[in-house]
C-alpha cells in the first residue's frame, strides 16, 4: 500500500480551533467584494486602463516588452491606489527613474 504523503497542500487543511461560521464566512466575502482593493494588481489595471504607453515619451509597449512599462503613482504614495486609476501614471523604466530622480 503506497501512502503518498499529502500532496493537496494548497486546498488548505481546516484549522485546528475557530472555525468560522458560514455566516462569518459569508460576510467577509461580502466585505471583500465591496472593497476590492485593487492594490495588489494596480500594474495590470493601470496598464489596461491607460494603455501599454509611456505617458511621457509615447513609447509604446506589447506582450514581450511590457515588463519595461512600469507604474509610477502621481502623488508618490504606492499605497494609494483608487479603482479610477486616477493615481496611476504607465511610465516606461526610463521615464519612471526620470520622474522619481527629480520629483523630490
Ligand atoms: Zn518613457
Ligand atoms: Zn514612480
């Protein structure tokens, strides 16, 4: 008999105590949708929302080259991050270093 040692680590193993409820359960996913900090994948929104385009030298941007387009925050704080992307400005690596060496 071949005991393979527990391979399904990621469907999360229910915790020892303290179980949520279903209701809990139901009222943070409630809270987590409304929510919906976009914080973590701001670079993908800013991106889709402003275009694969530098907005200071209009270089343009595709799939294989995107990772030189980065996101600068207007008002230097990455932990503003509004759903309108209003804070988001897409900057090519060049421009981005541009903005920062002398914004400050
Ligand atoms: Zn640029
Ligand atoms: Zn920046």
């Amino acid at each position: 008999m071949s005991l393979r040692s527990s391979h399904n680590r990621k469907a999360g193993r229910p915790k020892p105590d303290n179980v949520p409820s279903s209701e809990d359960i139901a009222r943070d996913v409630r809270r987590m949708k409304h929510e919906q900090k976009p914080a973590h994948n701001y670079r993908a929104l800013s991106l889709e929302m402003h275009g694969m385009i530098c907005a200071k030298c209009a270089r343009e941007f595709d799939e294989k080259n995107k990772r030189e387009l980065t996101v600068h925050h207007i008002d230097g704080n990455d932990a503003n991050n509004p759903a309108d992307g209003s804070n988001w400005e897409n900057l090519c690596i060049h421009c981005h270093e541009d903005a920062h060496s002398r914004g400050m």
